[in-house]
C-alpha cells in the first residue's frame, strides 16, 4: 500500500471530497504544491470554473487549457456538498471560493453559498477576488465569510489586468466592508518589477493603508507555470523570468528578496503590524529572508490569505 | 534423387513429427470409400529409413489404403538427409491446407525453430512459404499458450489477440471464449475494450467475472462517476438494463443531485507495527476499508 493512502494528521484533508455525479470536485482539497514550496493546503470551493476577468498572467488559462470563460455550477448541486462537509469534517477549515474561478463574477449564487456558510460557525469561506461588487456583502456581516482583494500597482493593473476593477475600486470595497466588520485580507499578487516599482508599489501600499487595515497581507511574485505559458497569449508579462522553481518559473532570487523587503519594510514603516506572508515561495527564500514557515506539509508558522 | 515405387503397406510406418495429430476416422472411411472407386490418384511422399519407408505426406492415404487391407501402394521415394529436413518437407505439404488445427500448426512450426537449423524466423519463413511475421506470431502463441494453460480449442489468433493485457486478464479472456461466452470474432474488440477500461471494471472482470456485453456497455459511459454506480449493479444488469440504469441516473441528477463524497473512516491496525490508522474509502455507502501496511 502507498504511504500517501496513510491516514495521518498530516495528510488527513486530502481525503475530503464532495461532489456531485455530475460535478464530482466542487469541495476538495488543494494540496498539488511540492514540498519545496511553502503553501499550507486549503479546501477549493469549485463552485464555477474560468473567470471573465481574463488577466494575462492566470494560472487559469493552463488548469483551464485555454477555456476560461466562466460557467458556474447550479446551487442545487453546491449546497448539498457544503452541508456533508459542515457535517463531517471537524476541523475548522476555510474554503476557498476563488481558486478556479472570481469570487464576486456571479453574486446572484455567491450570495446563497455564503448565506449557507453562516448556518454553522466552524468554517469560513474565502472570496478572493479581483472585483468591486460587494453591494450583497454590505446587505448584512456574514461572520463566516472573509473578503481577500487581489490588488496591484495601477500600471500593472492597466497592462496586465484588463477587465477587473481599477485597484482603488478593490480597495474602496475592501474599505466599506472592513467598515461594517468583515474580515478583510489583501494579497498584492503579483509584484511586477516594472520601471519604477518601488514608487508603483509604495503608493499603492500608502493608498490602502489610508483606507483600511486589510487582517493579513500577502505578497506574490509572478509564478510562469508551464501550462500557464503554453495557453497564455499575452506573454509580456514573462521577460523578467530568470529562474525555475518546484512552482513554475520565477523572478531571480535577489530580485525577490530584494522586492519582498521592500515591502516588509513599507509596511513596518506604515505602521502595519498584522501578518504578512509570501505566497507560493521557495522554502530558500524563507529562509533567505529569515522566517521560518515550519515544516512540509503543516507550515504551521505560516499565516497567509488562505489559511486560518 | 526422387524414385516412383510400389512399396507393401506393411513396410510403411507414419512419421512422429508429423504436423497433423488427429486423424478423424470417419473421414478416412470416407477416402477408402473414394479409394475403392476410383483408386488412388496420388502417390504417397516417403523416405528411405533403413528396412523401412517413412511417410512424408499422405499419411491419411496410407490408413485409408491399410482400411482397405491393400497389400501395395504407390509411392514417390525422397532422398531426404534428417529428420528436420523430413519435417520441413512434411509441413510444407500440410501447412497450407486449411484444415490444420492451430495448435499442430504451433507445434510443428516451433518444432523446426528449434531444431536450431535455422537462425532467423525469415530463413525458416523462406524454407515453408511463410512470412516472418506469421513464423514469430505462431511461435509466440504457442509459448503463451502454454503460459495461460488454453485448451486445443483456441486458436492461434485469439491467443494473440489477447496480448498487451496482463496474463491475469488474458487468462480471463481465453476462459471465456472456451466457454462460449465471448465469440472468437468479438475477441479483439473485447481486448481493446479492456485496455481503455479504468481500473474498477478490470476489477470487476477477474473479481466479479461481469459479462463480457456488460462490460462493453460499461466502458461506454464516459463519466467514471457513473460508471462506479453502474458497476455496483452491473452483476444484476443485463447490457439493455445498463443502459436503462445509465439513462436513469442522467435523468436522476438533472432533478435531485447525487451526492458522491470521500471522507475517513474507520480505524485499522497495522500489523506490522501496531499503529493505528485511519481508513479511508471512495463510496457514499459501503466502507471499504484498505489494509495498511508500513
């Protein structure tokens, strides 16, 4: 018998999936990162696949081969799966709703999955998007769901992110729902080393923290997977690739030290005292930068956008 | 040096490498009868072996002419140098008759291969007007016969049908063809239905012995989903009532989701060293616990 079928602590979520006969992987757990890469595995909330956003970088456009225009599962077939999983697993979880597909693309059901998330209080569910249109979230606080925007330096945003909210609107939205007193998480994903960067960045990190204090920060390079690439077809985004990691291809190690420091920096010195973490980096660079995330496949030390 | 002579029957004796095994004696009869009418049309092919004659081709004639207890019979005398050179000659007489059964055919061509006379399968192809390709395929189901213990009744041409499946599955395969289950003609198509199956319905092959038309039906369905829930059933299911079943669940899913999930269940001790595990399994109902070893 493999020793990946061991049921251990460890390894005890992968073994959670929901479905349906017809959509059999709307829950299950997300654990494809090599143990060379520091990421604590989460569940993923597959309630839809592709995103209209279509930003030149997404990972989509390789897991979706191409296809990346949205499609969202019927409720029907959504709700029960949440139940049995609010039902049998015991520890609590956060589901990621964004990972396959925006959060916030299609309200009219995301509005009902994160009603269904207020019917327990063990689990939460994660919206990470790249959106403005919180008006369903601003109706009532679901205590059960915390809001992650995806943000960037506008100039990137304009280059890269055609179709999503300009970067203030994201903020602006993140503002009025940390207001009314939802959990509100910020990733800067990913960091471009464009001309100028560190202005870029520093006003971007200057106007978001003039409007609100996200919980957690997390911080990305841009990750050149190699079904990324193949489906990809704007690739000026890949020029500053140099090296190859365990998680596609990546920016050079001094010049991701050198951008992750600028930022622990800024933000010390604007005052933000809550976590900030690195997504999807190289166990080198935590350790080039003097963390320490713990151990394959807990990461217990790492508080980052997708985990407790 | 070739001779034509009338030689007694009594000093013919019938060649133990011969390729053909079974005489049917009805169909000697026959041939005594048609000898007794209008005599023997062609000599038998013999070779010199001391006092006696060894036959090369026409064993049938020399039993029917001994039914008809005739003293002498009409033979063409070979100058032949071994034995092998005996066989060669005796099969290239028999081997593009069509009524030699498979297994004689196997026999007699991996005789003569491994006389070690000849050091390729083309030389020996060239020497009895076979192709190299039909000398290696012949060759090869008469050692994967042996390996998958097929009876006299299976040809050649199911056994290679058969190959590129692991010998558990060709084992199964050539079980149900001498039952009757599975037509020789709908070999191949079975095998090739086989190969593209997942792992479940190979299982339910060996283990649940699932008819092979159930099986064709199965491997249709494309959602593996669907297709567990069905091989679940299948054993009760004729390959109409998969269908039936199939279309059933379609229509189920459309009005009421069907809940599939997996999640750990169960403790299990390891023998080996005492811990315990949890034990995880694939279906809604029915837990399949997993032995663990460490």
């Amino acid at each position: 018998m493999n020793n990946n079928d061991l049921f251990t602590p460890a390894n005890e979520f992968k073994y959670y999936k929901y479905g349906t006969t017809k959509y059999p992987n709307i829950i299950r757990f997300f654990d494809k990162t090599p143990q060379t890469i520091v990421c604590p595995h989460f569940f993923e909330l597959n309630w839809g696949y592709g995103c209209r956003f279509d930003c030149a970088y997404c990972y989509l456009k390789g897991t979706l081969r191409g296809n990346t225009d949205p499609r969202y599962l019927p409720l029907k077939h959504i709700l029960p799966c949440l139940k049995e999983a609010f039902k049998e697993i015991s520890k609590p979880s956060i589901f990621n709703s964004g990972e396959l597909t925006d959060s916030l693309n299609f309200p009219k059901v995301m509005e009902r999955i994160v009603d269904e998330f207020e019917t327990q209080d063990k689990h939460k569910l994660l919206l990470l998007t790249k959106s403005a249109n919180v008006d369903f979230l601003l109706k009532k606080l679901r205590r059960q769901t915390i809001a992650s925007f995806s943000i960037n330096a506008p100039k990137v945003s304009d280059r890269w992110e055609k179709k999503t909210a300009p970067p203030i609107y994201r903020i602006e939205s993140g503002k009025k729902l940390s207001d009314i007193g939802y959990t509100v998480r910020v990733r800067i994903d990913p960091i471009f080393p464009i001309e100028n960067w560190k202005e870029e960045y520093g006003e971007l990190v200057d106007l978001l923290l003039s409007k609100f204090t996200p919980e957690r920060i997390t911080l990305g390079t841009p990750r050149g997977l190699a079904k990324t690439l193949m489906f990809a077809k704007d690739l000026s985004w890949t020029k500053w690739f140099t090296e190859k990691t365990g998680w596609g291809k990546k920016l050079s190690t001094p010049l991701r030290k050198e951008i992750y420091l600028f930022f622990f920096d800024k933000l010390r010195e604007s005052g933000f005292k809550n976590p900030v973490a690195i997504c999807k980096e190289t166990i080198d660079m935590w350790k080039i930068l003097g963390k320490n995330p713990g151990r394959f496949p807990y990461w217990e030390d790492v508080k980052c956008n997708c985990v407790w | 040096m070739v001779e034509v002579k009338l030689i007694s029957v009594d000093r013919v004796r019938p060649n133990p490498l011969q390729p053909r095994e079974s005489f049917d004696k009805e169909k000697i009869k026959e041939l005594a009868d048609s000898v007794r009418e209008a005599g023997l049309l062609q000599p038998l092919v013999v070779r010199k072996k001391g006092e006696t004659y060894q036959i090369i081709a026409g064993e049938r004639r020399w039993r029917a002419l001994n039914f008809l207890k005739r003293e002498k019979i009409p033979a063409i005398v070979w100058d032949v140098k071994d034995d092998t050179d005996a066989l060669e000659k005796s099969v290239v007489e028999n081997l593009h008759r069509e009524d030699l059964t498979s297994i004689e055919r196997e026999n007699v061509i991996t005789h003569l291969w491994e006389s070690g006379k000849y050091k390729t399968y083309d030389e020996l192809g060239k020497k009895i007007g076979k192709t190299r390709g039909t000398i290696e395929n012949i060759i090869k189901a008469k050692r994967d016969r042996e390996r998958l213990h097929a009876s006299q009744s299976i040809s050649s041409r199911t056994i290679l049908d058969t190959v590129g499946l692991p010998d558990k599955e060709r084992k199964e395969v050539v079980k149900r063809v001498e039952c009757g289950e599975l037509g020789t003609h709908k070999v191949r198509d079975f095998v090739r239905t086989i190969k593209k199956s997942p792992e479940p319905i190979r299982r339910a092959i060996i283990e649940d012995s699932l008819e092979s038309e159930i099986v064709e039906e199965v491997a249709k369905i494309e959602r593996p989903e669907i297709q567990r829930q069905v091989l679940k059933q299948a054993k009760k299911l004729s390959s109409e009532g998969v269908r039936d079943y199939v279309k059933a669940i379609k229509e189920r899913e459309e009005s009421e989701p069907i809940l599939i999930k997996e999640a750990p269940v169960g403790i299990l001790k390891c023998p080996v060293c005492n811990k315990k595990f949890k034990v995880i399994h694939q279906e809604p109902k029915g837990h399949k616990l997993v032995e663990v070893f460490s």
